[in-house]
C-alpha cells in the first residue's frame, strides 16, 4: 500500500504582509502532479489545513478545489484538524464526505473508530487523531490523571483499542519531543507542549503534522512531512517535500520524498546596496522570489525598501549588519553634562548610539544645526 503524507497547509497565510494564496494555489497543483505520479491509495493531511480557525471564503475555495481533485483520482483522502483550524468547521459534513473516499477528522472524543483499507497483506488500520490538549481528553476520561500532553496523547490512544496484530496508521498533530522548530510555528512557553515519542509505539506508522520543517523523530517512520512552502526566513534552507509511504507486510515499511519547488522561493541576501544593486550580482537571482535583505553599508540609505523593490519587488524584510546594529552600546548616561558644549554632548550620544564616532562632515552639520536654533531661541 503507498500513502501521501502532508500537512501544515495553512491555506490563506500571510508572510510579512504578502498572502500566500497564488503561491499555495501553484503548490497544490505540484502536489496533484505527484499524486500522479506516484499513484498512491491514500493521502494524509495531518492538521493546519488553513491559517487561521475562520478561514477567508478564497481559503475555503481553494481547499475544496484541491479535496474536489484529489477524489477524483480513485485514492482515499484523510483529513485531521490541527492547533490553526477550527475542529468543527473541519468535521462539517465529514459523514457525506465519507462516500466521495474523504475522510474528514470529527471533534475529538473517545470513541474513535478507524478507517479500514485492504490490500493483499491484510488490513490497513487508520486512525485519525486531531490536534488535542490535556483539558479536551480529561473531559471524557474524568478518572484518569491527565496533566500533560504527553498523559492526554497517551491516555487517547491506549483507549483507541489498536490490534498490533495487524498494520495500524495514525494521522496526529502535536509536538514530539525532540523535533526541530521554526519561527513560524506556533511555540507553547517552556515547551509545555512537548509529547514523548514512546506514545506511538504501537503504531506502524505516524504521519505528524505542526512542525514545519521534514523530519523523522527518533525512527524513520515517526514523520513530519513539513510544510508544502517555506512561511518563514528560519525556513529559507529548508527542502520542501511530499512523504511516500510504501507498506508491505507487517513490519515493511519504506519512505521516500517528492521534491516541493515552489513558485517563488524565499531567499536571503547580504552585501552593501551599490553591491546588491548591480546588475552583475542580480541577474543570477530568480527575482521575483521573495527576498529578505541585509545591507551592510555603514550609513542608512534614504528610502531602501522602495528602492531595492525596483528590482526585487518580493522583499519582504530589510534589515542592517553595521557597526551600528552589529553590537548594542548601553547608554548610562553622560558625564560632566554642564561642562560640555552642546556638539559635545550630541556626538557622545551618537556614538554611544551607532558605535561610531560622528564623522567631520556630520560635526560641520550638528554646528551650523545648533547654531541656527540658538539664534532663534534669541
């Protein structure tokens, strides 16, 4: 049996103020194109199907297109809420679905039934477990002590009643202790979040969702697929993909991945403006990718960001790596106030402020500044 692992969606996201809706448009048509390829019976989508819990009409729109594509290609689809969606909104209508071959994940609550497939090596268990914390699993097992994620995790699936006789798939989304984070994802303070990965052992394989960067925890078949885009700059070196489960009999399990390229990458770039500006240096750039930028020139350059978006019309973050930014001064406070001049005065300040002493043509400018307000002031 092969499956299509994905997740983390999160259709209709908004990158530093640019929507990700054309770019997640194009990613999903590459995902159709695998789908194609790979011709797998079944594909997991593992929570954050859209951005936020109330979607834009545009998000729904899209989702719906790609779920109306994917059932037309004789496999099953499987679809679980994770910490972004809306429970609800994911379940709505998951009973009609049924019968197109979509799954869709109903509220979480203790009886929870797996989907049967079958192939020549028996049957194929798939369980379905959405984004949970602790308070929504202690609600229906009020005798149990639940107090991490890690007991309400553990305490759902040990009441699941999985056969470890045969081959048993869960689809979840939470964090597994020991996984790589990016700044993208949503972060619980003091990783008060973090599930320990012995509560899936009884699974051949788990398909996770809510980290956003490919990985295997622990085993191979312990997986985040990641995201199908990069949704943040902590993410520019990450290489996007789709999961490939082959399943044979119990025990076979192989996994390889489809390569993601994206319509626009994100990418980040350094050097002073006149470097990044000239023509030599950008024309082997894909310029319509979006760019984050760090210009390294000592002195702020007037209007940047619009300038650099004559050419690189995508940035989405500029930022400077100068004296003045490279290391932070602690302003004290100044010393013998009444006996310094007033340019004296200014430029300790400037320099405790930018790491850097005022330069001559700076001090003729603060003199004749402080001369004209004086005379005013007279």
């Amino acid at each position: 049996m092969k499956l299509l692992h994905l997740s983390d969606l999160h259709i209709g996201k908004r990158v530093n103020e640019f929507s990700m809706l054309e770019d997640q448009e194009y990613i999903l048509t590459k995902i159709i194109n695998i789908v194609d390829e790979e011709a797998p019976d079944a594909v997991l989508i593992c929570g954050d199907v859209y951005d936020k819990s109330v979607p834009s009409a545009e998000a729904v729109a899209l989702f719906d297109e790609f779920l109306v594509r994917l059932s037309k290609r004789n496999l099953k689809t499987f679809v679980i809420s994770g910490n972004h969606d809306s429970p609800e909104r994911i379940a709505f209508g998951a009973r009609l679905m049924d019968a197109s071959g979509v799954y869709m994940s109903p509220v979480y609550s203790k009886d929870i039934e797996p989907v049967k497939l079958e192939d020549k090596h028996g049957d194929v268990n798939i369980y379905m477990l959405p984004f949970i914390k602790p308070a929504h699993v202690r609600a229906h097992f009020p005798e149990s002590t639940i107090e991490s994620y890690t007991d309400a995790v553990q305490t759902a699936i040990d009441h699941l009643g999985v056969n470890k006789a045969e081959r048993n798939i869960l689809l979840t989304h939470q964090f597994v202790t020991g996984s790589e984070r990016s700044e993208s994802e949503d972060i619980s303070v003091g990783g008060s979040d973090n599930i320990s990965a012995f509560v899936f052992d009884v699974f051949d394989y788990v398909a996770l969702g809510h980290i956003h960067k490919p990985q295997s925890i622990g085993r191979e078949t312990l997986r985040y697929s990641g995201t199908p885009l990069k949704y943040s700059f902590s993410e520019a070196g990450h290489k996007k993909s789709v999961t490939v489960i082959d399943m044979e009999e119990k025990g076979s399990v192989s996994i390889h991945t489809a390569d993601l390229i994206p319509k626009r990458d994100m990418r980040e770039i350094k050097g002073t403006y006149m470097e990044l500006t000239a023509k030599s240096f950008y024309s082997a750039l894909n310029i319509e990718d979006y760019y984050h930028i760090t210009l390294t020139d000592e002195e702020d350059v007037l209007d940047a960001m619009n300038k650099l978006r004559v050419i690189y019309k995508n940035i989405m973050k500029l930022d400077y790596d100068n004296k003045r930014t490279r290391k932070g001064a602690v302003i004290n406070g100044i010393s013998d106030l009444e006996s310094k001049s007033p340019l004296e005065l200014v430029s300790e300040f400037y320099e405790l402020q930018n790491n850097q002493p005022v330069s001559e043509e700076q001090k003729t400018f603060l003199s004749d500044l402080i001369e004209k307000i004086w005379e005013e002031d007279k």
